[in-house]
C-alpha cells in the first residue's frame, strides 16, 4: 500500500537568503489515514510496540483459572511485524530519492510516493461483527406460519447488514440434515452467506424424530471443509470441533453430539483438545460456541459439565448455544451456577433462527437476564480488544424483542454489576380458552423488563374494543410470563375482537388483535344437524426415557404406561376448532386416529384437557410438559389388530360433556395410557392427520 502520499520541505537560509545553512523540514502523511487512527490504542514508542510483538509466546501445560494477565495475540491490523523497520527505510528512502528544493518554485509538482507492501502497514479495520443463531432451516415441505420457517427472514437480517463471520449454531436444517434438504431449504437462505459461516453441528443433523443421517454426512458435506478444518476432505463422522482467530478473539467451536465424538469428559478426546487450545491461547477475549446448552429450561445438562469447567478454567467469556428456540442471556456464573462477574462464563441461547417457538422456563433458573419465546432472530456480537456489545436483532414480522449491551473481557477491567434491564414491557396476545356462550378467557404473555408492570385485556364487538378488564400485576422480571382475565356478560354466537395491554413507567405496549366467536343460545331445533372437523395444527409426544429431547417432527404419537414413570410417553395434540353454525349446539365429539404401530390385543386411553398456550410442537420435552389439566375421559377401550387401523374415541359421553371445547378457538389434548405396550398413532406428518369431530343439531 502507500506508506507516504507526498512531503513537503521548507527551507531557511542562513543571513537572508543564502543557501549554506538548509533546514529541510520533511512533512508527511499516510494514505486516507493519520498514523493515530491507523494505530489506535497503541501510544508506547514505535520500538517498544514493536519489541512487545516480536516476544515469544508463552505456553504452558495445563489451562489456569487464575491466569496472570497475558499479553493479547495482536492481530495483524494492530502491529503487522516489523513495521518500525519497514518505516525507518521508507523515510531513507524519502531522503536519499528526494532533492531539497531551495524555493517553493523548486518543489516537486506532483508528490512522491513510496509503496510498501500491504502486510507493512495495512489499513484497520472496524472491529470484527459476527452473526449468530441455531436452530434454522424446516424441513422440506412445511409451511410458513407467524410462529414456524422464518429462516428466509432471519437470513435477510445478516444480509441487511456487513457482518465479518456468521455463527450457525447446529440444527441448521431439519430433520434430519440430508444434504438434499440442506441444498433445497437452507442453501436458499443462510447458505448465502457459506463463505463467511463457521458452524457447529446440532442433534438433527445426526437424526431426527423419525430418520437418521449417519455421521451427520449431509451436515458435513454441505459445508465441507468449514465445518471441520482440521480435517481436509472428512465428509462423515468428523470431529466437527475446531478453533480459529477473529480480529482480538480465539473463537472455540465444539461438537455437543457426545456419543458421535467420543464422550464429553474433561479426560474425553475433545476434552483434551480444548484445555490444549486454550493453554496456548494467548487472546485476551475467548468465545466458545456450541449446539446444546448448558444452561437449559430445568437446570444443567450435566454431560457437559466437564466441558463447563474447562472453559471456566480457560477464562472463556461467552458460550453461545441453541437447541431450545428461545433466546436467554444468563449472567457470568460458575459451572455450578454461582454468580461470578468477574470471570464467569456467560451462556446465550439464540435458539431463534427460524425454525418454531419454544418455552421459557418457568420460573426463571438463577441468573437469568433477558429472556424471550415470541421473537426470531439473530445475536450481533462486536468484538473489540477488550470487550464485546451484543444485540438481539428481532426479525419483525414475528415480534419485537430486543436485547443489548456491553460487557469487558477478563483480560480488561472487571466491569461492575450492571443494572436490570428496563425498557417498556413487552405484550403477547395469545388465543382465548374456555370460550362458551357467554363468557371466555382471554391468554397472553407480558415481559416487564425489569420495571413495575400492569397489565389488562381490551375486548369488545369490534377492534375499537370498549371493554377493559381490570389491571393487574405481571411483576418486574425480565421474561414472558402468561397472564389471563376471564370475561362475561358477552352475546350468544358473536365474534369478540381483544388484545392484551401492558404498561409500566417507561411506556405502554399493545399486543396485536385477535378474535373469538361464542357458541350459540339458539335451540337445537332451530339448527340443520351436521359435523365440523377440527383441523390438528401441533402434535407431538413426550419420552421420560429421552427426557430433553422434542419430537415435535415424528410421523408417530407415542402413550405409554407400565406403571413405570421412566418409561411413560404422552401424545400432545392441539386443534383449531372451528365455531358452530348459527343456531346449533354441540351433540357428540370423537377423536379420530390411525393406527400405525400396534401390538393386537385390547388397549384403552385416557385423555386430559390441556391449555394450547403452555406448549408448541417443536419445543415441549418430557421436562417442559405442562401438568394435566382436566380430565376429559379415562378408560377408552378399544382393540388394536393391525397397522392403519381406524380409531374413533367418544369424548362427549363422560362428565366433561363439551365444557373443555373451544368452539372458534384452540382445543387442547393430552393422551396418556394406563397400560402397555405402546399406542403409536399417525401424526399429521405421518400421512393421516388426528381429527377433531364435533356434530351438531
């Protein structure tokens, strides 16, 4: 590049105007920047600058948590190596090429220039930004919804944007990573960015609810050697963990696949990788990034712990993480969960790429700072020499949170507590429950953001509304936490607008509007007897015996009982069901399924209400289930002799009757069996969708 752009002398002649005594006054100035923007930070002499970077590194053999303060790698933006030598010869240069002038009329016309090469001295940059989220792509086939496959629009927040690298965070497609997937719904979207990307590799690359990829080799083959660079040409069980620079940070990406890299032990291959890597790390700011959290909705995932400690030991700033399709930022804590600010590790899940919405913990585990299930997105990191900003980028068309701030690396000073988030709270209108003639209850999420916050419901014949319920505290937290407000005195078959309201101190936010219809008053015999099928829009099943796991995407639902918790599954269904003609009321409900698993013999079933809001398809686990809501019917008996059989449930003769339907709403069910074997059931991946049959007259 060009060092110097031009110089300029002055001359002065000793007695008026003689030319014995020259003063020449070389001026110079480099390209575009001024040597202090060129060298920011940096304010020691040039040979001191210079002395500190060609000093050897020092290694040592184990990882220490009480590290003495190092001295950072320098990137090559900062010092380039032996840049005070390259700039005392260009000055020769200047001096033995150039002649003096003794008048300004002598002065070169056009200014000298000396070229350098681009590793002398080359032109800074802005800090590195990097991009990041899991959990991305859906699977060929599946439908967008307001809640599911935004992965096109969390692409176009990275694309809106100049990020230096991108951070995909494992389960990038789903379900089960094939290559042709990854080509036809991911490379559209995140692939755009390939050439920036540094993935990790997530649980469905491996396998999914009801496939497999073994050794995840559409994963590895669609990103090639960027997915795992210590090994050129690997396509299938590979390491997948790797470590690599950006700007002032040593970036660690690691495999939370376990059983696919031979344990994640301390003592496990991988394990002695990392406290290596680490030991010679001499970075002052440290990411590690992986697919599964540490740090999840019920507590720890102890088989990373070992992972945990030597990360901690290593003084890694943040873990990033997906898995759950929530964002959570947690305070810097120990691996045990104790508060540290001063060298603890930081775990954020971005689980928000675009695939479905999960659950947050309710409550909230120890040390959590900002969280959110309502909001795709991407996490904005800004590595500077010593500290880090980070922002949740929302994609909204699917809400609104934000989140941000700056933290200092360990290296640096230890920056104090910082204060509770507070903003204006944020309000989620979900769908009404319990809806009968007269009166129903109306769902929602508030976030108060750390302030003080009121929440109440509008509703009313039209979307101006006119009906207010009373206010009603959602605390001062920093999460979503459902709220609901029963209403009565409403008209017999009659469409209701509401929204809910939320307000604190620093302002109001509304959520958007939704309707309901009431069932009607009207006399079955002013009504044309008919049927209306619920449409099933989520179905999963839970496993005690894979209790973190979501099987939200399986072609089966699962209930079984054998008087052994660990072994228990229930099948989860919710069906959007329509409100009744004009005039009519409810005569009979069945639960239609097709079999698809069987072992022949007699069977039964029970079946439990359930509230839609308390779970979605892609995120529930046997540990995030909801407890049973009301019982609906118990003892189903029913004979099952081979697969694709058909299967009608009555759900209308017991006791509940239709108090549990929500007519013009979401219907929620669990269905659990006392007895063994498994039932296996089609879900509606399966070929043939559960349906909800309501008749009427």
């Amino acid at each position: 590049m060009t060092l110097l752009s031009g110089w300029r002398s002055t001359a002065s002649t000793a007695n008026g105007g003689g030319a014995s005594t020259v003063q020449a006054l070389l001026e110079w100035r480099v390209s575009a920047l001024t040597l202090p923007s060129l060298f920011p930070e940096h304010t020691p002499t040039l040979l001191e600058a210079d002395m500190k970077h060609r000093a050897p590194r020092p290694l040592s053999n184990r990882v220490s948590r009480h590290r003495k303060p190092r001295q950072r790698r320098l990137p090559s933006r900062s010092w380039p190596t032996g840049w005070p030598t390259a700039l005392a010869v260009a000055f020769t240069l200047a001096l033995t090429s150039a002649t003096v002038p003794s008048t300004a009329e002598d002065r070169p016309a056009a200014p000298v220039t000396i070229d350098a090469p681009t590793s002398v001295v080359a032109a800074v940059a802005a800090d590195p930004v990097i991009a990041a989220a899991g959990d991305i792509a859906c699977e060929p086939g599946a439908n967008k919804s307001s809640s599911k496959c935004h992965q096109q629009e969390t692409a176009d927040l990275i694309g809106a944007a100049s990020y230096d690298r991108v951070l995909p965070l494992g389960d990038e497609q789903y379900t089960c990573g094939e290559l042709s997937a990854f080509n036809s719904e991911y490379a559209p979207s995140w692939g755009r960015f390939d050439s920036k990307a540094s993935p990790v590799v997530g649980d469905n690359e491996y396998s999914g609810s009801a496939c497999t990829t073994p050794g995840a080799e559409g994963y590895f083959t669609y990103f090639k050697d960027r997915a795992s660079p210590d090994e050129p040409g690997c396509r299938k069980d590979c390491k997948g963990y790797y470590s690599y620079d950006v700007g002032a940070w040593h970036m660690v990406a690691l495999n939370s696949e376990c059983q696919n890299v031979g344990g994640c032990n301390a003592s496990d291959p991988m394990g002695t990788w990392l406290a290596s890597d680490l030991a010679s790390n001499q970075s002052s700011c440290t990411l590690a990034y992986w697919h599964r959290p540490y740090w999840t909705k019920t507590g720890t995932a102890n088989q990373y712990k070992g992972l945990v400690q030597v990360l901690y030991d290593g003084g890694v700033e943040l873990l990033l993480v997906g898995h759950n399709h929530v964002y959570t930022r947690f305070a810097p804590q120990t691996p045990n969960g104790v508060l540290d600010r001063a060298n603890g590790l930081r775990q954020i899940t971005v689980g928000t790429g675009g695939v479905g919405h999960g659950g947050l913990a309710s409550p909230p585990l120890p040390n959590t700072e900002k969280a959110d299930s309502s909001t795709f997105g991407i996490l904005s990191l800004t590595l500077r020499a010593a500290s880090y900003d980070f922002a949740f980028v929302p994609d909204r068309t699917s809400g609104s949170f934000t989140d941000a701030g700056t933290e200092q690396c360990h290296g640096g000073s230890t920056p104090p507590p910082p204060p509770p988030t507070q903003d204006a709270p944020a309000a989620t209108t979900d769908a009404a429950s319990s809806v009968g003639q007269t009166s129903a209850t109306l769902n929602g999420k508030v976030d108060p953001n750390g302030v003080d916050t009121t929440y109440h419901f509008e509703y009313g014949t039209t979307s101006s509304y006119g009906v207010t319920t009373p206010d009603a505290s959602a605390g001062s937290g920093n999460a979503a936490t459902p709220v609901t407000a029963g209403v009565s005195g409403l008209q017999p078959n009659t469409d209701y607008h509401y929204r809910l309201v939320a307000e604190n101190s620093l302002g109001t936010t509304e959520g958007a509007d939704r309707t309901f219809t009431t069932s009607s008053s009207t006399p079955p015999g002013d009504c044309s007897p008919g049927t209306i099928d619920a449409v099933d829009v989520a179905d999963t099943f839970v496993n005690a015996m894979r209790a973190d796991r979501n099987f939200g995407g399986a072609n089966i639902l699962k209930s079984r009982s054998e008087g052994n918790a660990s072994r228990e599954r229930t099948a989860y269904l919710t069906f959007d069901t329509p409100a009744l003609p004009s005039g009519c009321q409810v005569s009979g409900v069945t639960l239609e399924l097709v079999s698809q698993q069987v072992t022949s013999g007699q069977q039964s079933l029970d079946v439990y209400q359930e509230n839609a809001s308390l779970w979605t398809e892609n995120d529930l686990t046997w540990n995030t289930r909801p407890p049973h809501g009301a019982s609906i019917a118990t003892g189903l008996v029913f004979t099952l002799d081979q697969s694709g059989q058909h299967q009608s449930f009555d759900l209308f003769a017991g006791s509940a009757g239709d108090d549990w339907l929500t007519l013009g709403g979401l219907t929620s069910l669990s269905l659990s069996s006392p007895t063994a074997p498994a039932k296996d059931f089609e879900s509606k991946e399966g070929g043939t969708a559960p349906v909800l049959r309501v008749s009427y007259g």
